[in-house]
C-alpha cells in the first residue's frame, strides 16, 4: 500500500479522534479509538485512491513527512 502522512487528532467537538491524508484532498477519516481512527483512515485512502483512478486522475505519490513538530 502507498503510504500517506496522517495527522491524527482528538476531537473534543466530535468526541472521535479525527484522521486527516493531507497529500490527498478531503480525505478524512475518523473513530472512536485511535486504532479505530486509524483502520479507517487505510479503508478511506484505497477508496480514495480507486475512485480517482476510476475518475482518471492524478494519484499524488506519497512525500513522506511533511509536518515537523
């Protein structure tokens, strides 16, 4: 599997921890553990990923880390 950066967050407002793939737009995901959050985050990228190569677009290749905390 390609591998994307995930920044993983607690949401106090959602009450879910919130998965977000900044190399591919609007894909999100979220879970009520991390583990969960996680899982499927992996779901949401393959199907991402499939419905652009579906739609014929660009799949952006994978950058590594991106963020530095």
């Amino acid at each position: 599997m390609t591998r994307y950066e995930l920044i993983i967050y607690w949401s106090d407002v959602d009450q879910a921890y919130i998965v977000e793939v900044p190399e591919l737009p609007g894909c999100m995901a979220d879970g009520s553990t991390y583990q969960e959050a996680v899982s499927n985050a992996e779901t949401i990228i393959r199907e991402w990923i499939e419905t652009a190569q579906q739609l014929g677009r660009v799949i952006p290749e994978s950058r590594g880390r991106l963020v530095y905390a």
